[in-house]
C-alpha cells in the first residue's frame, strides 16, 4: 500500500455530572452531564485528530494543545481537528474514518446521522463511519463514569 498511512487515536473523559453539556462529533447531545476536560472534552475529535497525527508522524494533540497552557482552556474540538488538519492536509488527504465510541449513556445511536453529518462537514470527507457500543456495564475502557473513544484513519499521500 505504497503511499498510504494509517493512524490509530484514542480518548477518554470522565463524566462530570456538572459539565458543560456532552458534545460528540461537534455535536451537542441531551444529557445531564457533561466530560471533565480542559477543553470542550469532545472524545470523538480528540480521537480522530490524534489519529490524523498518528498517519502523518506528527505526535498527539497534546504536543498542541498542552492541558497546561491558557490557550486549551475550554477550547472548541472541532479548531484542533481544523490545525490538525492544516498541517496533516500538505502532504496527505483522508481516504476515510472509522471510529467507535464507547459508552452506557446517555443512548447515542438516534444521534448517529447527525453526528456523521458534523464529521464529514468538520473533516470536509465523505469517507466517514461511526459505531457506538455499550460497555455493558462492565468497568473497562475508563470505567463506568466515563466515555471512550477509537479513531481509525487511512490517509493517502497527495
């Protein structure tokens, strides 16, 4: 597969029952809760840009938007995929995503379509896809109070 990189992301947040509401894919979602973060805690674009980093050599988010610094401080997800996506977007374009989120509630599947809508604007790809799962009460992948995600992405060079 000459040409062709692979990148490989992964994010989890606590649930924080006095958050500033759930956002997924740059979409906000109904709950009572929100994710503890620095910045808006969207686990699925955090997933999906450090798997963007991950096929182009490029580190993780972190090494962008440290926790540390003022500037990641309730930062909006969809402006990390954007920088992620300027550097990543020189030398490589998205041949397609695939994630997975990983969590008990709130039910995330009627929010699937709308969720995919966001990905393909944000990412300006139709090669999207999206799976929820449940973890099934179980405590793995972060815990009970928590959401989790994989990002898969497979980039072509230009």
């Amino acid at each position: 597969m000459k040409g062709y990189k692979i990148g490989l992301g992964f994010d989890v947040h606590r649930i924080d029952k006095k958050g500033k509401g759930l956002i997924l894919g740059g979409v906000k979602i109904p709950c009572s809760f929100g994710l503890a973060a620095v910045s808006d805690g969207d686990v699925l674009l955090h997933a999906i840009a450090d798997s963007l980093c991950g096929a182009a050599g490029l580190g993780d988010i972190g090494d962008y938007f440290p926790p540390s610094e003022k500037k990641s401080k309730n930062i909006d997800s969809k402006k990390i995929v954007k920088l992620i996506l300027e550097k990543v977007g020189k030398t490589l374009k998205i041949v397609n995503v695939d994630a997975i989120i990983v969590a008990d509630k709130p039910p995330l599947a009627k929010h699937k379509a709308k969720i995919v809508k966001s990905l393909k604007s944000i990412l300006e790809s139709r090669a999207v896809n999206l799976k929820v799962k449940s973890k099934e009460k179980t405590s793995i992948l972060g815990g009970k109070g928590s959401i989790s995600c994989f990002a898969l992405v497979l980039m072509k060079r230009k």
